[in-house]
C-alpha cells in the first residue's frame, strides 16, 4: 500500500513503521467517512482501550509497589481517560491525519476530545495488531512519557480538589456556570466557567459539560495555586 507523504510523517512521530499499514489506515478513519470497503475505528478502539489498560495497570504497580488498590484506582483512570488520551493524539498531532467526512471537518472534528481520544485507542490497537503486545507497550510508554511519575498529582478529580479548596477557606461549593454553546446538536461545545464565591473564575471548553467543568475546575486550580 502506497502511503502519503502525511501518514508516513505520523508514523515517524509515534516511533514506529507499521509491516500492514491499512490497520493504521483504519484506525484513523472516522465512521463519517466509513463505508462497507472502508471500516472504521470503533472495532479498533474497543481493542486498544483494553491494550492501554493493561500497559497502565502493569507500570503503576511496577512504579510503586507499596500503593494500595484505592490509590493505583485513581491514578489507573488518569492515565487512561479519553482526557488524557486526546492530550497525547494532540502532542502526535493525530488530528492532522484523520479520516473525517464534510460535515465532521466543518464542524472542527480533528480537534474534538472524543474524536481525539478515540482514534489514539485505534492506533494502540492497530499497533497491537501489527506487531503484538510488547510493540504496543513500547509506543504506549514512550508517548505517556512522565505522565506515570506525575499521575498521583493528576489523579485528584478537579471538581472535588476546587471544592476542598474552597471549604477549607470557608467559602461556599464552586458554581459552574455555561457561557456558551456551540457547534451543531450532534456535536455541541461548551463553554463552561468554574466560579467561586468570591468572583474568582475560569474558563474551559470541551465536547461535554462534565469535560468542560473538569477543565475549568483544573485552570482554576492552577490559577490560584
């Protein structure tokens, strides 16, 4: 299969040379642009989801072997949630090469967290697939990079840490408040502000209101950090 001058660039940028690459074809192809010659992702996804899982199961406990199960929990769902998983498609700038039909271009899909999330997964799997589990793990480890050392950090739910924040001052719960909506129905964007009591607030957007919250939660965090 010949490969354009873009897709050999990605596979330069996750660090390997896929042996059949119409898995990696695939798994970049959105269902908006499917057809019955042309699978989608969501198969693949389903499969790299349980791949990334296991890769990350298996380095928590082996990066700290005294942690208890309450605490590799939260930091297992850091690591692996779609949040994160679209963090690491942006830093390969997977978007760049996605597979989307008009109406999902014109609607901004290869900067959607969903879309963004989902194809990483595709890829994890197309590699599993390609090359078996230890090639997976091998690109996992290396794209997650210092996420692992870090997770403990990450691994606190933003809207709780805000909340925490606020009551130890004696202030009330933070509102979340929706500034904007846009996009169509079938993919809106929110816009959402993480407001405490005092008029202290920040800004997020993301596909979902609970994203949109947790980000805003998260930059208010910083900011007053």
């Amino acid at each position: 299969m010949k490969l354009s001058t873009e897709i050999k660039a990605f596979q330069q940028r996750i660090g390997y040379e896929f042996a059949r690459p119409e898995l990696l074809i695939r798994a970049l192809t959105h269902g908006s642009v499917s057809s019955a010659t042309r699978p989608d992702n969501q198969r693949l996804e389903f499969l790299g989801d349980r791949v990334l899982g296991l890769v990350m199961a298996t380095a928590l406990l082996e990066h700290d072997k005294k942690a208890t199960e309450g605490q590799l929990a939260p930091r297992f769902n850091a690591l692996v949630r779609k949040e994160t998983c679209a963090d690491v498609a942006r830093q390969i700038d997977l978007g760049a090469v996605l597979k989307l039909g008009r109406s999902e271009m014109m609607s901004g899909g290869r900067r959607k967290q969903a879309l963004l999330g989902d194809a990483m997964e595709a890829v994890i799997a197309a590699v599993y697939r390609d090359a078996g589990f230890e090639a997976a793990r091998y690109m996992i480890l290396r794209l997650w990079g210092d996420r692992i050392l870090k997770v403990e950090t990450d691994a606190r739910d933003p809207k709780t840490a805000l909340q925490e924040w606020a009551q130890a001052r004696g202030q009330k719960p933070p509102s979340y408040v929706e500034v904007s909506r846009s996009g169509p129905d079938h993919a809106p964007v929110f816009t959402i502000a993480a407001r405490l009591q005092d008029g202290v607030e920040a800004q997020a957007t993301a596909g979902s209101k609970r994203q949109a919250e947790q980000a805003a939660a998260k930059a208010l965090l910083s900011q007053l950090s």
